[in-house]
C-alpha cells in the first residue's frame, strides 16, 4: 500500500519573490543558487516544492543566516537585506514599520505565530540567528495559520536534530565599532549538542549575545531609540530544547522549548535639552529598562497512515513579555513605561486524503480546524523625571483593557496537477471573539486627570477567506504562476483604546476588521546559470489602520487602501566559483481621502529598495560584497500623510574561511561609513533623529563536530 504524503496545502497564501538562497551545498553552490524543485517549505503547512506553488516564496538557509550575521546582528537586519518588498531592519528592538508590500506580516517560529492582539512589533526580536535553520517568507495576503497575515508570512524553522548519533557545534565572535573603542565591542557565544538513540533524538543549545555602545560614522556615541528600544548596552539569551520520539515508521512525537530574553541596561539616554541634534549623554537612572521575553512550549504529533490519510496535531503556548521606555509626557498622566504581556494557548489538526485519480488528473484534499486562546494585559508604571533620573511614583495605569480573545477556524483544500498545471482553490471560515474587560480610561487620564471607568464589551469578528492559484510549467526551468488570496487582520484593540475617553463606545471596533484582496502574476526560471522571479501585485482592503507619527497615537480609519508593486530577483552563476545577482522592489501605497486618493506614509510602505551583490566562493573561502540602495520618498509628505524619507547605499564585505580545525568568519558593515538615519528613525521617531551605525567590523570561530 502507497502511503499519502504528509502535505497540508496553503489554506492560503500569497506572494512570492526568488529565494536568495535555500539549501545548498557550501562547497560548489555559490549564494543565491539554488534548484527550485528540491527546495520544500513549511510555511504553507505542508513540505513542498517551490516550482509548485503559485505565489511568491523564499527562502534563507542557516548558511545565508550565518554569512549575514556576526555578533551584534539580529534577524530583522537579515530579512531587511535579503528580503524583497520588506522595509530594512530597525536596528533596534523593534520590527515596527517593517511591513511586507505595504502589510502588516506574520512571524512564526516552527509555525506557532508570535504575533498577537497587541502589536508590540518584537516578533522579530523573538531568536538568536544562531538558533536557526532556515527562514521561510510568503509575500502577500494569506489565512494560511489565521489572523494577522494581511502582508505576507515570515516562517522561522529552528536547528534540530538532523540524524546525528552525536554532535557538537561551538561558536564565538565579536565585533567592533570602526573607531575601536572598547565600549563599542559586541560579543556572542553558541554552544549545542544534539544526539540520536534507538527511538529518541534530542537538540539542546545555547546563544549569548551582549551588545555595548554604538557609534555613528562621525565616531559619536548614538543615542538610544526611547519609543521602540535600541540594541546598545544590551545582554540577550536564546535557550532551545528539542526532542523527537519515533513510535514507529510512520508516528512521532516532537516537544520543543524556548526561552529568549533580551535586556537593556545603560547609563546612556538621548540628552533631552538639545533639540537640535540626538545626542547620548551619561547620567540615565532607570531601573527597570526595555527588555523583550519570549517563552514557548510546543508538542505535535504525527501519523503518516492515520486510516491511509495524513494526520497533523500540534499544540502550542506561548508568553510574550515586552517593556518599553519611559519616554513621552502624556498630558495629566505625566510619564510612564508600558509593560505588555500576552499569553496564548492553541491547538491545530490537518487531516490529508488523497482524491481517486481520473485519467491523469491526480489531486489530494486537505481539510481542518484552528483553535487559539489569548489572554492579553497592558500596565505602564507612572515616574518623576528630573533630568535623566526615573523614579516611580507608585501609580499604575492600564494602557488599554485587558482582552481575552478566542478564534476558532475551519478550512478546506483542495489541490490537482494535470499534466504541466497545478491548480489550488480552498476556502477558510474564521469566527475571533474578544472579551473587553471594564478599565479605567487612559485615554480620559491623559486629557482630564479623571479616573473614570470604560465600560468593556465583547467584540466578534468573523470572516470567509478564499484562495485560487495556478502554475503552468512552460518548460523543466520555467513556470508563470496567477493567484488570488485574502487575509484577514484584527484592529490593535488595546493600542486603539489607549487613547479613548470613558464615553467611548467600543462595539464601534466590530465592523473594523482589515481583510486584504491580494492579486498576484508572476515569472520564474530556474536555469542551469540564471535564476530569475518576476512578480507584479495588487492587494486592496476597505479599512486603513496606520501609525500617526506626529501625534504618536493609532489611527483606524474606514476608507479604502490600495498598494500596488513590482519586485524582481536575479541570480548568475558566472563560474564554478563567481556568482552574481540582486532585487527590486518598488511599492505606491494610497489610501483614499474625501475622494482622493493619497500617498500612505514610509511606516507602511517602503521606499524603493534595490540590493546586488558579487560573490567569489572557491572550495575553502568565500568573498561576497553586497549593497543595499533605498530610495527617497516624499510622496506622503507631500499630500500631509507622512515625512519624507531621504535615501542611503550602504556596501558590505563579508568573508569565510576554512581551518585546519573549524571555520573563520567576518563582515565589515557599512563599508564606505556612511554617515545616515534609518527609515525606521526618519519615519516613526521624534525628532532629533539618531544617525545609525557607522562602519562595523565583525570576526567569528566556529567548530563543528
């Protein structure tokens, strides 16, 4: 008897763009060469091919991971620079305004999501690089894991045991600041060890990241990012557990555990007397500092031959902890820190069934349910300020209701390949149920002084989602693919409800849900030396909710919001040992007001961002230099909807090397020194802008054995 394979299809899924990298072999694939029809991806909630998905996906294996990263580095500055569609990295904490194709976007760790009803944007700030696999990206609108994916999906699989009976790998590195200064010197260690007897397998490791100061390319300290958390003077752990039990050839048992935390503890703040440069000045007293902690349980089962189908369960929980500065005078309520904590529980099942084959048309149907359970509280601690020194005053506020939010979901799938096509429709029926606990409104706080209690209210949501898609193989290497997808977003009901008066009428929030119409038409060729991705898109939605930088506070607004874009992604492969290639992507955003359609602002919508690289990877060391370009923008700023952004290049040179024992690696980031502001700083901060890093130097050891 043939088993089925274990496949759960796109319940659905977006867009996508050509994988810059997937798994390849290190001694004869350059970067960015890959075969598109060995590379499977999860993220879809089944392993299958690229070739055969109709939509945008990438992916980045751990050895792109490694060569993007030294010590200092986060995941949010990899997926900025390798990325289409996808706003550079913050450098910071947070992945606020990094959207894809102008949308919210969807981060999961081994599929669990790390998103939640309160947006707190350190998704990305969740893991170690060292601690990953790969990282898989679907660009576009997709329902494929519920809520929350209107922009696309960011998938982070996490090293495992690969069949090794015993196995260690050790890694140390540090990086400097381009003046040298010991203050400016970043430092990690990684340490695991994995193993495999009989029936059991088990991965075990450990990442330590400490970060000091940061200088810009002038050789000045920078100071802090206080509204969303900067890296300096941070210390960070990533602690993970995986274990695997076979109960025989075609059932097993998977456990994972995860505990990360990042902390910050400095003497240093922006010097809140200049207001015409950012300045970093000694003297901050602030006991408790920004710090994200991400801790996490999962424990799925499998069954390959569950009554010849396919069977999938897994469960889930997770705590989010994030603590953000005490930065911004609010009225009557004066100063205080915000504390958001989350805690979500849930339970997935995907059942496969291969459909009776007619002629030559074979298809297969995946059906199932989603159930997920979130309890989420926001408090921000009141403080005297004088100068740079903090001290509570003993008053706690609610910075927004206390929710628990339940979502259960249904869907269906169903996928057939005739001859050189592969066609995929489904359907997902989503029902979200909010229970808004009574508060006291800070919102009436802020403006009166009053302590005046906001009634809550439970709020439901529920939506059908739908997806169609096609790809038609016009030769082994080539194939155009079409698809239609929705997703489907909640409002950030406690950020939205921050900033109300006790007479606010929260059943207003239950027609405000955001769901996004994704269009998609795309090229690709997987050749012997050419790889290329050509993809236009449209995604359209009835509801505009986005970030007002002037003012600080939430706007959700009911009119209608279009983004359109175009990206592109080559790779050549010159010689066995040179290779060559880049992206682009270019996205225009509106957002239609009193009948006129205007501009979104660069918190939504990137800027153009162009990126290239050359790489010269003979059998024992490689060389690439890479650049990134993002464009000016001032289209928001000029229909009074946004600043305007002003553009940067910056080059890096990144290398490895082979040992008699072990591997030597390095960077040296922002080659040129270029003297710059990020597009998360010129965007969403206050002003003075902090400049951004100057020129960085990087070197690591690493040993596997």
């Amino acid at each position: 008897m043939t088993k089925p394979r274990l496949t759960f299809l796109l319940p659905l899924f977006g867009s996508v763009t050509l994988p810059v990298a997937a798994e390849q072999n290190e001694n004869t694939e350059p970067s960015g060469t890959l075969n598109l029809s060995e590379v499977l991806v999860s993220a879809t909630r089944t392993r299958e091919s690229i070739a055969s998905i109709p939509g945008s996906v990438q992916v980045i294996d751990a050895e792109q991971v490694r060569q993007q990263s030294t010590a200092g580095r986060r995941v949010s500055d990899i997926v900025g620079q390798l990325v289409p569609g996808l706003a550079p990295g913050t450098g910071g904490m947070s992945n606020f305004g990094q959207t894809l194709r102008g949308r919210s976007l969807l981060v999961l760790i081994d599929g669990v999501s790390q998103n939640s009803t309160r947006d707190n944007f350190r998704q990305l700030n969740s893991i170690s690089p060292e601690s990953i696999e790969r990282i898989e990206v679907i660009s576009g609108a997709s329902s494929i894991y519920g809520a929350g994916a209107s922009g696309g999906i960011i998938n982070i699989i996490t090293k495992r045991n690969q069949g090794e009976a015993l196995g260690f790998s050790s890694k140390v590195g540090i990086s400097a600041a381009n003046n040298l200064q010991a203050q400016g010197f970043a430092y990690e260690a990684f340490q695991s060890v994995t193993g495999r007897a009989g029936h059991w397998d088990g991965y075990l490791s450990a990442a330590l990241t400490q970060h000091n100061d940061q200088f810009d390319g002038n050789g000045k300290r920078i100071a802090q990012d206080t509204s969303q958390g900067s890296n300096l003077d941070t210390e960070a752990y990533d602690l993970h557990a995986r274990f695997g039990y076979e109960l025989d050839d075609e059932r097993a048992l998977r456990l994972s555990l995860q505990d990360y935390k990042d902390q910050q503890k400095t003497r240093y703040s922006k010097d809140p007397k200049n207001r015409d440069e950012a300045v970093a000045i000694k003297g901050l007293m602030l006991g408790d500092q920004p710090h994200t902690r991400n801790q996490a349980i999962n424990l799925d089962y499998s069954d390959s031959d569950y009554f010849e189908q396919s069977l999938q369960l897994e469960s889930y929980w997770r705590r989010a902890d994030a603590l953000f500065f005490p930065d911004l005078r609010r009225g009557k309520a004066g100063v205080s820190d915000n504390n958001s904590v989350q805690d979500v529980y849930g339970l997935r099942a995907a059942i496969q069934t291969a459909l009776p084959s007619l002629g030559n048309v074979t298809g297969n149907l995946v059906w199932g349910a989603d159930y997920d359970h979130e309890r989420s509280r926001q408090r921000g601690d009141q403080y005297d300020v004088d100068g740079l020194t903090y001290r509570k005053t003993g008053t706690t506020f609610e910075l927004g209701p206390d929710l628990e939010t339940t979502t259960k979901a249904l869907f269906g799938q169903v996928s057939f390949d005739l001859g050189d096509w592969t066609v995929r429709g489904g359907v997902r029926r989503t029902w979200i149920e909010s229970e808004v606990s009574d508060s006291i409104a800070y919102g009436e706080i802020v403006r009166t002084g009053r302590w005046s209690t906001l009634p809550g209210e439970t709020l439901k949501y529920d939506a059908t989602l739908y997806n169609l898609g096609a790809v038609y193989r016009l030769s082994g290497s080539q194939e155009i693919f079409a698809n239609f997808s929705q997703g489907f977003s909640l409002p950030d009901i406690q950020r939205y409800l921050r900033d109300v008066s006790s007479t606010y009428d929260i059943s207003q929030l239950n027609a405000q849900a955001l769901k996004v119409d994704s269009h998609e038409l795309g090229w690709r060729a997987n050749g012997d030396k050419w790889q290329t991705q050509v993809t236009v898109y449209e995604n359209t939605s009835d509801v505009t909710q986005f970030y007002d930088a002037q003012d600080r506070v939430l706007r959700l607004i009911n009119q209608k919001e279009r983004v359109r874009g175009f990206e592109t992604d080559v790779a050549y492969r010159l010689s066995d040992v040179w290779s060559t290639g880049g992206t682009y992507s270019w996205a225009k955003g509106e957002t239609r007001q009193a009948g006129k359609w205007i501009d979104l602002p660069a918190t939504r919508v990137s800027p153009a961002k162009t990126t290239v690289f050359a790489e010269y990877a003979p059998d024992n060391y490689s060389i690439r230099l890479q650049a990134l370009h993002l464009a000016s923008y001032d289209a928001a700023a000029k229909d009074n909807n946004g600043r305007a952004i002003e553009g940067y290049t910056l080059f890096d040179l990144l290398g490895s090397t082979r040992l008699p024992v072990g591997r030597l690696e390095g960077g040296i980031y922002n080659v040129s020194n270029r003297q710059y502001q990020t597009l998360f700083s010129q965007a969403t901060t206050r002003a003075p802008f902090a400049h951004a890093q100057g020129r960085t130097l990087g070197v690591s050891y690493a040993l596997d054995l």
